[in-house]
C-alpha cells in the first residue's frame, strides 16, 4: 500500500508541474502577444508568433503567411518580425525599416502587457484573499486584547509604523522589531512571570503595550491594545504572541488576511503591483550590491518547481502577479538579449539618426543571450545542489 501511495503522489506532483508548465508558457503568451499585437497595430511584418525554443511541436500557418509554433523548450518564445536581425533594406515592412518610436512600442508592448495582466492578477488575489493586510477574525472574552480590539477591525500598522511588504515589514516583522527595540529584556525578576514549557525548556509570557493602527468602521485610529512577550529562564526574548497562553485557540484570539472588496481590489490593484514593481528592482539592486546571494534566485526549472508546490498548496494566486511583474521589469533590464536592450540601441539610433552597426547588435545579443541561458542554468543547479 505505501508504494503505491507513493506512485501516486509522484504522478500527482508530476500533474503539478505539468500545470506550472502551462502557467510559465501562458506568461509568455501575454508577452509575446504584447509584441505581435503592436506590431500588427503598427503594420509590422510578422514571420513567426512562437511560444516556447526549440524544436517545433505544433506549428500552423495562416493565409496571410504568418506561422504560430509551440516549441519545445518553455523558457521563452518569440515574435519574429521581417528582418529583425537584418538591415531589411530590400523590404520597406522589414523591421529595421520602421520608424525608431514604433520599434520602440513594439519592444516596449510585451512588458507592458505583463504589468497589464499583473494588475490584474494583483486584483484576483486582492479580492479573493487579501495579501498583506491583516484582519481580526475574532476576539473572545478570555483575550488580553478582549474590549480593545474588536471583529472586523483592519491592522494596517503597529507603533505607527504601517505594514508594508516591499519592505518585508508583514505585521508579524513589524511586532518582532518592536519588541526587540523596546523590550529585549526583562527587568526583574522573570520567574515571577507566567511559564510553560517547550522542548525541554522554560519559558515565560509577560503582557505588553502596544499600539494597533486599525481601520474600524471606515474610520483610521488606534488603539492601545497588549501582545504577551515571550522571554526565555535569562529574561532575554524569544518571541511573541497574541493569546493569553502559549496555546494558539482562535476561539480566543483569531486574526488573518485582510480580503479587500471589489472597489477596493479596483482601487488598490495598480498601486499593488507597482510596489511589487519596485521590490523587484530593490531586489535586483541588493544582488549587484552584494546584500543578496545569487543562491536566492532560480532559473525555469526553480521556477515550475515554485510553481508546482503553490499549485500543490492552492496557493497559485500568490504567485501570479510576482511572476508576472518579474517578467514585465526584468525584458526592460539593459541587458543583451532582452528587450531593454534593444529598446536602449533603437533609442541610440533616433537620436544620433543613423543605425549601429547590425553585425556588431546581434554579436552583442548572441553572447548575451548564451550568457543569460547559462546564467539560469547555474542558478538552477545551484537550487538543487545547496
């Protein structure tokens, strides 16, 4: 029976991540169409519309002469255009040919159809289950916060310092910080205090101050509620809670994701997805610096393995607009091969009025391109191998 349990937990992993699978090729199909829409907008020559490297799976081709491919390899896809990599000077629609501000559009389109379909990712998880700020579920008599805080109420701070995720400060950061600043250790005597035990060890619970910034009622205040701080038998601190013992009953004391309503999932949706905008770039700047090792990123395959367990957990609308911003600010990054790069070079040839060299942007972009496959490649293995 155990082994066939466990065949059937790979076959069913092995479903998940033919679902990442499709998630990672559909968010290239939203970029790449960026590409094509504009160029069939601005009358653009197209030769091939492909999802996906590689040898063709499935390939069809329209009257109009156009191919639509599904390749092999889903670590990208591509919209060809008429001499794109070429001086195109035989064909007025080569690419090469068209005016620098349509090139830029079109290079520009496929990111900015990923913001686009990140906002509104950014609105389905809003709405449906909150992501940053936090709701009191439930506050029953027996709580420290019993009276003060009240069902319903919307956390958005703590001491006045407002939860906000591109900073890592969730609620729970936001209370550690705190705590750590104002009460890192017990003055007096701590075994006087509340104790319990945990892995063989002694610890106790000492009630706590604290200001809660909340939205009751449409109305933003504060209120002076209490959290029990956790010391260890050295009066140092070890932690936090929000229950009047170290037993978690959400009868008692209950709190989650704040689910924004509709017009407010309208509202908050583009603002939402900017801030993740930033915190790509913020992430992106710490790992030029050095604050971040290279071992927090991951290539394709890091990637669908995400994917699949968030699948797995039903949790996939989390990572949606995370995927789809990262794809959106990371094409309009100045490096070869990607759009950004591109769009820098077009941007170069309006102003001084003539091409560079065609030969020396698709060297660039070769070795460009090489260097970013194999740059995923190691991040992958680096996953796995750490």
């Amino acid at each position: 029976m155990t082994n066939l349990l466990s065949v059937s937990s790979v076959f069913t992993y092995i479903g998940y991540i033919f679902i990442a699978i499709l998630v990672l090729l559909f968010m290239v199909l939203i970029h790449e169409l960026g590409h094509y829409i504009a160029g069939k907008a601005l009358k653009f020559k197209i030769n091939e519309f492909s999802v996906g490297f590689g040898p063709k799976l499935l390939q069809k081709k329209r009257k109009n002469g156009e191919l639509i491919s599904l390749r092999a390899f889903p670590l990208g896809g591509y919209c060809a255009f008429e001499g794109e990599n070429e001086d195109g000077k035989e064909s007025p629609d080569a690419f090469n040919n068209q005016k620098p501000w349509k090139r830029l559009i079109v290079l520009f389109s496929g990111a900015f159809f990923n913001f686009l379909s990140a906002i509104i990712f950014s609105f389905i998880l809003l709405l449906s289950s909150g992501y940053d700020l936090v709701e009191v579920k439930n506050v029953g008599d027996t709580s420290i916060n019993a009276g003060i805080l009240q069902s319903g109420d919307m956390i958005y701070g703590i001491e006045h310092n407002q939860i906000d995720f591109v900073n890592d400060d969730y609620i729970s950061n936001l209370i550690s910080d705190y705590l750590n600043d104002e009460y890192s250790a017990y003055e007096g005597d701590i075994s006087t205090e509340y104790s319990f035990s945990k892995d063989n060890k002694t610890f106790y619970m000492v009630k706590t101050p604290m200001t809660f910034n909340v939205r009751r009622d449409g109305e933003y205040t504060s209120v002076e509620g209490y959290i029990n701080t956790i010391y260890n038998d050295k009066g140092e601190y070890a932690g936090w809670s929000l229950m009047s013992t170290h037993e978690e009953d959400i009868a008692e004391f209950n709190i989650g994701n704040y689910k924004y309503s509709f017009w407010e999932s309208v509202r908050e949706a583009v603002p939402f997805t900017c801030k993740w905008a930033w915190k790509v770039l913020v992430i992106f700047g710490q790992l030029i610096t050095g604050q971040l090792a290279i071992t927090s990123l991951g290539g394709p395959v890091t990637t669908i393995n995400m994917i699949a367990n968030f699948t797995q957990q039903n949790l996939l609308v989390l990572l949606l607009p995370l995927i789809a911003v990262n794809l959106a600010v990371f094409n309009l990054l100045p490096i070869p091969a990607l759009d950004g790069f591109q769009m820098i070079f077009v941007t170069i040839e309006w102003i001084r009025k003539k091409p560079i060299k065609r030969e020396l942007v698709n060297m660039i972009n070769n070795i460009g391109l090489f260097v970013l496959l194999g740059f995923v490649i190691v991040v992958d293995i680096l996953q796995f191998v750490l």
